[in-house]
C-alpha cells in the first residue's frame, strides 16, 4: 500500500514537474523503448475531447477561433520552436525569444527547451538506429506518434542545447509545461464567455470556443507537426542526397506553413527558409521577414550559393523517391 501510494505521488508530481525522476533522468533515457500505457493517456484525452462537438455543436465563430489558433501556435512551433530553437537560423530579443515560447507552448507540443533537445538528435541520428523517431527504423506509427509515450524520451537533454539552458525562464518553462496549456484554456472559456455575453449573434457559447479551440484545433495542430517525423520521411520527393529518407512535399508544406520542404532543410538545416525556390510556398519564412521588418527578428540566415548550385547539377534533381 505505501508503495503504491508513494508511486502515485511522484507520478502526481512529475504531472506538473517535467524535471522530477527520483530514480535520475540519465536512468531514465537507458530505459529501452516500449509503449506505455500511462504516457498515452494525456493523447486519448486530448482526441476525446474532440468528440466534445457533438454536445456544443459549431459555429463559424468557433471554426474561426480554431484555425487562428492553429496558425499561430503552428507558426510559433515551425518559425520558433525549429528554426530559431532548434537551429538558431535568426535572432531575436529575449521579450520575443520568450513570448514565442510561451505561444509555442499553448500547441501542449512540451517546452522549447525539450523539443530543441529531441530535434537536435533527430538530426544528429536521421533515419540511423539512434534516430527516435525513424519510420525506416521503428515503423511508421511509431515515428508519427508512438516514441512520444516512452518514457525514456520524456527527460530534457539539457547538455543538447546549452544556448538556451542559461535563460531561466525558458528553464521555468520547460520545467512546468502544464501552466501555460492550463491558462491557455482557461482563456479560451473566458473569450466564449465574452463573445456569448456581448455578442451574442455570434451563436457561440464558452463550451464550444473551448472544444474547438482546445481540442479540435490543438489535435490537427499535433498531428500537422508529427506528420513531419513520419510522413516527411516517406512520401514525397527527394532533391538532396541527403543520407537519410528526408522528402520534400507541398501539401505538407501548406499544412506546416513550410515544414514539407524537409529534403532541403535536411540539406542545410541553418537556413531560415525552407522553400529554397519562390515555387516552394513557406509562409513561415514570409512572416519572418515581416517580423524582420518590425525588427522583431533580425540576420535571417539564407541558403548558400553552394547548396543552390548542388541542387542544379544533381542528376537526379527532384525525382520521386523510391517507398
């Protein structure tokens, strides 16, 4: 009984403490991969909750609300939590360095800082035995979702991105991941408590701004982003002789506002663009300029003339990959 008693505890605390292994994290990420059940649950609850609009019904003003916020928290993943996080491809202050965390973190993707750890090994293993998330290595399933409920994966690998481990407020963030999601959805009945009492022609209620805007868009908002661990890595077409099963995909792009170009970014990773061409649609990059303009981001890292000139002599320049 106190056994278990002490398990649920430290299985509460870890909850909201995504720093806490008594047994050590290092003990942690040698345990061997495996599905667990337990890791799967926050991912069943969240697409259950999907199943929410059958109660509260759609409005256009929640279909709204939840493509917004699919936008912009899938801008702060893509154009923040990759290209400047993970890959530091521009800079920018520490108010928006840690604003776009905070955004970042609404799409309940975890902290800046772990997802900069796990990508910077995907990169450093592509499609290797090391590579967490290889669909060529564990299959496809796993890949898109199924490392995310091993436990060994759970622990920030802090030593991988000590440029940003000096900022304790990314610290503080990536410790209690769970604040900011909670508020973000407190909010979200708040804005439906508003728009329901003041404008209320607009046919919507707090419930139904919450499941849209939560569940509904947060759901797509993941599997958007997950599609690019195991999708990307097996439909599409290849430029780059890259090592790997990297495949660049417009229709991924335009779900990822730029993310399917993932052959060239598998190319050269330091790039703010993703679409190396004016063809290759990267809305991300787009509104990075814009932001570039504002001055809100700065020294935007463009492709080099070697990778372009790489790409026209390669003899077999965009042919459709083999499965």
């Amino acid at each position: 009984m106190k056994s278990s008693i002490r398990n649920a505890k430290h299985i509460l605390r870890q909850i909201f403490d995504s720093d806490y292994f008594p047994e050590g994290a290092d003990v942690v990420r040698n345990r061997p991969d495996k599905f667990e059940v337990g890791r799967c649950i926050p991912f069943l609850i969240l697409h259950l909750g999907c199943l929410g609009v059958l109660w509260v019904g759609w409005s256009w003003t929640a279909v709204v609300v939840a493509l917004f916020l699919y936008a912009v928290r899938m801008f702060a993943i893509t154009a923040f939590y990759h290209r400047y996080f993970s890959h530091r491809t521009f800079r920018t202050s520490r108010i928006a360095q840690f604003l776009f965390a905070v955004i970042g973190n609404m799409a309940i993707q975890r902290g800046a800082l772990w997802w900069a750890s796990v990508h910077r090994h995907h990169h450093r293993h592509s499609d290797e035995d090391n590579d967490i998330h290889s669909p060529a290595r564990q299959g496809f399933l796993w890949a898109h979702i199924g490392w995310m409920t091993s436990s060994r994966n759970f622990p920030t690998d802090y030593s991988a991105v000590p440029d940003l481990a000096r900022y304790p407020e990314l610290r503080f963030l990536n410790r209690f991941d769970l604040i900011v999601p909670v508020l973000f959805g407190l909010s979200l009945f708040g804005l439906g408590y508003l728009l329901e009492r003041f404008f209320p022609s607009l046919g919507t209620s707090p419930a139904q701004i919450f499941v849209w805007g939560f569940f509904v868009s947060t759901t797509v908002l993941l599997h958007g982003t997950l599609f690019i661990n195991s999708l990307a890595h097996t439909f599409g077409r290849r430029r780059f002789a890259t090592g790997d099963d990297s495949r660049n995909s417009l229709l991924l792009a335009l779900l990822t506002l730029g993310e399917g170009w993932h052959n060239n970014h598998h190319r050269y990773m330091y790039s703010a663009r993703q679409g190396f061409y004016w063809w290759e649609i990267d809305i991300s990059y787009y509104l990075l300029k814009f932001l570039s303009l504002l001055g809100i981001v700065w020294g935007l890292r463009e492709v080099p003339k070697v990778v372009y000139d790489e790409s026209q002599n390669a003899r077999f320049s965009y042919r459709r990959a083999k499965p």
